[in-house]
C-alpha cells in the first residue's frame, strides 16, 4: 500500500465540488471565524441523511450553516433540523444561507444556547441523524446526548474526529486531543453502536444505533 495518500485524499475532498450557496456559507465562516466542515464531510453528511432518509436531525453547533446544508439536502423534503448553537450571530448568518438555499423556514428549527442545556430537552429516540461538530472539550457529553436521541438504525457522526490529524499520532497528549481519541475508544467498544472512522475532511466519527 502506498504511503502517499495525499492525491488520493484530495481527489476524494473535491469530489463534489461546492456549489455557490455553499461557497458563499463557507466565506462567512471564515469571516466570522467558526469552523465549517470540509467538503468532502459535507458529502458524507448528506450521503448519510440519505442513507436513512432523514426526517430528523439535530446539529450541534450551526456555524453559518455549511453542514446543515449539506445534511438539510440529504433530508426527506419535509425533513427539519434542529441546530444549536451558543452564537446567534452565526445562527442569522446560517439562515441567510438556508433562505438562499431555498429551505422554507419550517424546515429549521434553530435554537440558540449552550447544546448541553437544549439536547437534554429533546425526545428520546426521536431523531434518524445527529451530527455534533462545535466544543471538542464537550465531546463525550454531546455523544452520549446524542446516542439517547437516536432512533435505532440512527446515524451519529462526530466531525473533526482526527483533530486536524493529531489524533493518530501517539506523541499527541494535550487535553482536547485526548479527549476527542477517547471517545473514539468509547464509540469503538459500545456495544450500542456499529461504530467506523473515516478520514473525510478533518475525520468523521461515524455510529449506527443498533
């Protein structure tokens, strides 16, 4: 097996090349200074809310919306998101990009706070998708939020899960690293959940609920 993957990984990250609306969501996110998932893990997002033809979804951390477009267009047509996030500048910005996108306003339901005070609001086993992509040092309390709200045969997915590539190298021991390689770990022997790590973007922590 070769060693260089480098071509390979960036053949597959623009593999389905951003359209306007996207681009446009990406540049404020650099503009607001939050993160947005890459491509090629927006593609992924959107293969899986396909996958289970999603009807629900939570979102942890909306940023300007990147992801929830991505996801939003893998929903059913009547699919709603619910995303959240601490921001409510970023959550106006996101919804400038959904209004853009052409997602009637019902399809969104946007909540601003902390995640770990809304999501213990939300129903058990109610949602088909939960994506959680905002506050590494909350990780383990997000998964286990969102391991509840899953229906079985729900997807979790956990975005920059290799940590912009620090999580695979052993030297790497500071906090939020470590905390984002443990629950991999934790995911990996929960016997709740068929789990797989994929390389997309900055690594997605994937999860199906049995």
């Amino acid at each position: 097996m070769s060693s260089d993957k480098t071509l390979s990984w960036d053949y597959c990250e623009d593999f389905r090349p951003e359209d306007e609306v996207l681009l446009r969501a990406r540049e404020r996110a650099a503009q607001y200074g939050c993160s947005a998932v890459a491509p090629g893990a927006g593609a992924v997002l959107q293969l899986l809310a396909a996958s289970v033809q999603a009807r629900t979804a939570v979102e942890v951390g909306t940023g300007t919306g990147v992801a929830s477009l991505w996801i939003l267009r893998g929903m059913v047509p009547d699919g709603v998101l619910t995303t959240i996030d601490i921001e409510a500048e970023h959550q106006r910005a996101a919804k400038a990009a959904f209004t853009e996108d052409g997602i009637r306003p019902t399809r969104v339901r946007a909540i601003t706070g902390r995640a770990l005070d809304v999501l213990p609001r939300l129903a058990d086993a109610a949602y088909d998708l939960v994506l959680v992509g905002a506050d590494k040092a909350s990780y383990p309390e997000y998964v286990e939020q969102g391991l509840r709200l899953l229906r079985p045969g729900g997807v979790l997915a956990v975005d920059d899960a290799l940590a912009r590539d620090k999580v695979a190298d052993p030297a790497r021991r500071d906090e939020l690293t470590t905390t984002v390689r443990e629950v991999g770990r934790r995911l990996r022997e929960d016997e709740r959940v068929v789990p797989a790590l994929i390389p997309s973007g900055t690594g997605l922590l994937l999860a199906v609920r049995r």
